[in-house]
C-alpha cells in the first residue's frame, strides 16, 4: 500500500500535532551529563522519499545527539573496509538485553551479539581504526554521512563527546573486557574516544532523514553502499536496533529502525523512503518514547512495512 505525496505532508503534521500534547514524553537519558539537560517537549519528524521531497514537521530543524543511531554508519563503513570478516569478531544475533550489557560477553567469549550493542559498537569502530587515526576516521565517517545527506555542514558536538568520555564508565569496561578476549585491537581509550566522538555527531531530523537515504534503495537516491549490504543492513537495524525493545519496535512498526539515547530514530521502509523522528525522553529500553509512538502511527497512516 503507498500514500500519495500530499497525503505524507498532512500525516507528518497529524502526527507532530498529535505528539506536541503528549504528557508521557518519557525520561531524558541522564547518564551523559549533557544530554541531561536537553528539554524534553520537543518533537520532530522528517521523511525523504524517492522522488526528491522531504516532508518535515515540528523541531525537524533542531540539531540533537544521534548517539547510537551512528552504529549505522559506523558499520557501512566497516563492511565496505573489511566486508565479511567483521563478522568473526561480531555476530548478526538480537541479545535481549539491554544496551550497555556486558552480561553475555563472558558467557561468549567476549564476541558482542551484533554490531548495535554497545560492545559490538565499540568492536565495529575498533575495526575501523585499526590502521588508522582517530581524526582520520573521525573524519572518513563524517565524509561518509556528508556524503549520505548531501550536507556538509553535519558535524561533532565536541562537549557530548566530552561528557562522555568523563562519565563512560561502563564502556570502559566493556573495552577492557573485550581487549582481555584479543577482541580489541586499538588501545581502549583511543577505540572509545573515537566511538564517543562517532556517538556525538549532531543532526536534525531533515538531515538524518537525508543521511538515511542510502539505505532505502530506491531510485533518484544515493546508493553509497549495495543494495545487498543496505538489506543486510535494514536487517540487522529490524532485529537488533532497538536491543531488549527490538521485538516491540518490529510488532509496533514493521519497519527497520535504530535508536539513539539522544531520543533519535532512523527508519527505513525499503523502497519508500527514509524516516527520522527525534524526543529526547526515552521508554524503558532507552529509545524515544514519542518517536517510537510516532512511528508507530505513521506506519499505520501510510501503510507501510516490511511484512506486506
Ligand atoms: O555508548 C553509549 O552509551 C552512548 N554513546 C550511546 C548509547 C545509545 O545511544 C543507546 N541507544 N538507545
């Protein structure tokens, strides 16, 4: 089922007005202490579709912290390096846990589930940046991205990468833990400095919307990676990009999707379009309340899912 152009710009303004009264927005991630103070009655939503246009709505143009949605990036980019071989260092399995966990790496030998938990994040980036600076890298994923977005102007919130690294506590020990295993190639601080730095990119919703293009596969879009590594790629985004809550995310809203603590989400209807939704206040598995509401709803307005 698809939705006539016109039809996309009043669901986006439907959904931000339907969000903008909400009273449960949601707790704010407060464990990177400048993230804290973000103010959690904003919303924002933007979707890119293939014939060009980008339907925006609410604080679409307000730039935020897209943490974790980086992963993203971060892993087009290590499969376009190493392809394949990422994978003996990290698995393509959901873990059920929360973001941050470091429960099963002991139990597995220390060989994160995927690449969107934390600990498979940090392996991912460690991949990279073997060989390599972090400025470097730093540098080749904000071409990367740049790139995506047709947006030069994206860049690093260099006092969130800060707060991170005074306060990342537990990866630290997810990286000490990693590099006991031989499952850490870089020292911790540089492979960690790097993943915050990568964690602090900033964009709005118009931007990740943007950015997330390549994934959509669609004509009249950039294809910065194959149409078989974005599937693989919407896949693994379908069945772990939301960790404990990925389940919830796939019954809710039958579209590929990764979160962020800042309160972002990207999402991706194959062949449609590209999707990002942005409220600072979590759920109780650290994605964005209202943004996983909203998608919810707009899945159900335009019909769209993987699932038919
Ligand atoms: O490593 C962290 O804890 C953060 N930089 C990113 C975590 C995150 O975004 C989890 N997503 N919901």
């Amino acid at each position: 089922m698809g939705k006539r152009s016109a039809d996309l710009g009043q669901i986006v303004s439907d959904i931000a007005a339907q969000m903008r009264d909400q009273e449960d927005r949601g707790a704010v991630a407060n464990y990177i202490p400048e993230l804290a103070a973000i103010d959690p009655n904003q919303f924002g939503i933007a979707v890119a579709t293939p014939d060009g246009k980008l339907y925006t709505a609410g604080d679409a143009g307000v730039p935020f912290s897209i943490q974790s949605v980086s992963k993203v990036y971060a892993l087009a980019f290590a499969l376009g390096s190493v392809g394949d071989q990422l994978w003996q260092r990290v698995g393509v399995e959901s873990s059920g846990l929360a973001f941050d966990s470091i429960l099963l790496l002991e139990q597995e030998k220390g060989k994160p589930r995927n690449p969107f938990i934390n600990a498979g994040a940090i392996v991912t980036t460690d991949t990279i940046l073997h060989g390599s600076s972090p400025k470097e890298l730093l540098g080749a994923l904000l071409r990367f991205i740049r790139e995506a977005a047709d947006d030069n102007s994206i860049h690093i919130n260099e006092a969130v990468a800060k707060s991170e690294i005074a306060t990342g506590n537990r990866n630290f020990a997810l990286a000490y833990y990693l590099r006991s295993h031989g499952n850490l190639l870089c020292a911790p601080e540089l492979t960690l400095g790097t993943y915050f730095h990568q964690c602090a990119i900033e964009m709005s919703c118009a931007q990740l919307a943007l950015a997330g293009r390549f994934l959509v596969s669609a004509e009249g879009m950039p294809q910065l990676v194959s149409h078989e590594r974005a599937r693989r790629i919407n896949a693994l985004m379908m069945t772990c990009g939301h960790y404990n809550g990925s389940g919830d995310f796939a019954y809710r809203v039958g579209l590929p999707g990764k979160s962020g603590v800042g309160g972002g989400i990207l999402v991706i209807a194959p062949g449609r379009a590209s999707i990002a939704v942005w409220s600072p206040g979590l759920n109780q598995f650290g994605n964005s309340k209202l943004g996983t509401d909203a998608m919810h709803l707009l899945a159900k307005r335009t019909g769209w899912s993987v699932f038919g």
